[in-house]
C-alpha cells in the first residue's frame, strides 16, 4: 500500500471516529432523558399516592429503566467502537510515518541520480570541447591576423533574458558593424544546437556571458561557459562578463573566477554602453571609429 492508501485509510478512520463520537453523544442525551424522566416519576409517589396510581407509575418507571437499560448498551457498544477504531488509527499513522519517510528517501535517490546524470553529462560535453579545440587549430594570439575568426563576438545567454536585454544588445552590436553569434540568428531549423554552439565558440574572438539568476542554473550556458573558459586559456582575454539582475554573492557562490573579473552591470550601463565598450577593445580601426562615432552621436 502507498503512503497516499494509507493516507485516505487514516482520514477515513478520523471519519468514522467523529460519526461515533456524535452517536456516543446522542446515547449521552437520551440516558440523561431517561434517568431525568424515571427521578421525576419517583419524585411524584408521595404517601397520598392511591394504589392503582401507584401501580401505574411503577409500571412507568418500569418501561423509562429498561429503555434506559438499552441506551446503556449501545453506549458500551460505541465506546468498544470507538476504542477499536483509535487503536487502528494509532497503527496507522504509525504506518504512514514509515512509509512517507521511505517515499522521501526514494525521491531523494531519484534525485540524486538526475543530478549525477547531469553532472556526468556537462563533464562529457566539456571533454568533447576539449578534444575539439585542441585538434582544431594551433595556439595564436587573439589580435593576429585569422581568417578562421569570423565573428567578433558570441552572447552566451540563458533564453529568460532574450527579451529583456540579450535581443537589444545583440541588435545594438549588429547596427554598429559587429560579427555576432547569437542563437537566434545563428541556428537554423533542423541544426545540431551542439554542433553550431561549438562552431560558434571557435569562430568568435569575445565571448559577452550574461550572468544571471537564468544563466547559473541552465546546462547549456554551462556548456557554452565552459567552452570559452577552454579558448581563454588557449587565446587569452575571451570572457567579457555582464552582470544582469543577479548580486556579486550569486555570482561568487557560482564562479570565484567570474566574480574576481571586472564586469559591466545592466542596472549601471545601458545597452548602447555595453555595445560601446565592446566596440573599444576589438581589434581594426574601423570598430574604433564607430565606437567613437557612436559615443560623440550620444553625448550630443
């Protein structure tokens, strides 16, 4: 029997209790009646009482004693009941602890196993970054000359933060000449998401990760995050870090590394700013123009 059997026994038990419990009381009232009834009766024999009155009155108490005498029995009949039915609710509820306890370990080990699964699964996808970018090309600096670079810059984003800011930026950098890879734009209909977020990594010269409460909890981001931590080690400066409604404790219980890193905040720099600074530190003079452009049109 599961523990939700058990729980509807129980509250069937708490049902019948309360039924006899309400009959007990009823008895209850009715012995009161008659014992009240036979008193009054005998209060009303005096020495005046003639014989055939007298003969009547007995024969009343007579009949109000043994109606009295039934409701006495069907109250030790409630009462057995009652007891009964305590003793099997007792062992129930005894029951239901044990088995409510051995559900929640259950579940606890169901859970257990989708976490170590999930553990499992970013460790290997990790793994398979690895082997990628290690045999995809051999070790340069970020500013030299590549043709194999060609997107400026990947957003590594969770999807909760698409429309409230990861969209803008996104436009915002396209409208000032910048290569981005973004999800939206970058993925096709019937595309390997693990295939083109691992081109999209290797092709990038920056990684813009939107840090948020979204973020830290999602595999993917994890997956991407990992895969640009693997090209920093490789390139140098890749991660640029974007703080968007999420506190430094947050960022710090997720990553020390990312948390130790200067990073521009949402709830201080607007999307235009951030597109700014971006635009400030890519390689060309072309990016640098723009950017100064850019910053002249929104100071005037």
């Amino acid at each position: 029997m599961s523990a939700e059997q058990t729980r509807r026994s129980l509250n069937q038990l708490d049902k019948d209790l309360s039924d006899l419990e309400k009959k007990l009381a009823d008895l209850a009232k009715k012995e009161a009646d008659k014992t009240k009834r036979i008193n009054d009766v005998q209060k009303s024999i005096t020495k005046n009482t003639s014989a055939s009155t007298m003969s009547s009155k007995l024969r009343q108490i007579q009949g109000y004693q043994n109606e009295l005498a039934r409701v006495v029995d069907d109250k030790a009949g409630i009462n057995k009941k009652i007891a009964e039915k305590r003793k099997k609710r007792a062992d129930t509820a005894v029951k239901l602890q044990r088995e409510e306890a051995a559900e929640t370990q259950k579940a606890k080990k169901a859970l257990q196993a989708i976490q170590n699964g999930y553990e499992q699964r970013i460790a290997d996808l990790s793994t398979q970054i690895t082997k990628q970018l290690s045999n995809a090309r051999p070790p340069h600096h970020l500013y030299e000359e590549s043709c194999y670079e060609e997107y400026d810059v990947f957003i590594s984003h969770a999807s909760e933060d698409k429309a409230e800011f990861a969209d803008a930026l996104c436009k915002e950098l396209e409208n000032s000449g910048v290569k981005v890879w973004y999800d939206a734009l970058s993925i096709g209909w019937g595309d390997s998401l693990r295939a083109k977020i691992d081109d999209g990594l290797k092709k990038s010269k920056f990684g813009i990760v939107v840090l948020s409460k979204d973020y830290i909890r999602k595999g993917w981001t994890q997956y991407e995050l990992d895969g640009l931590f693997q090209i920093e080690m490789t390139n140098g400066k890749t991660i640029l870090p974007v703080w968007h409604n999420i506190t430094k404790d947050e960022v710090q219980a997720f990553s020390p590394t990312l948390a130790g890193r200067k990073a521009l905040n949402t709830s201080m720099f607007s999307v235009q700013e951030i597109a700014n600074e971006l635009i400030k530190i890519l390689p060309g003079t072309s990016n640098t123009e723009v950017a100064e452009e850019m910053e002249n049109i929104s100071n005037g």
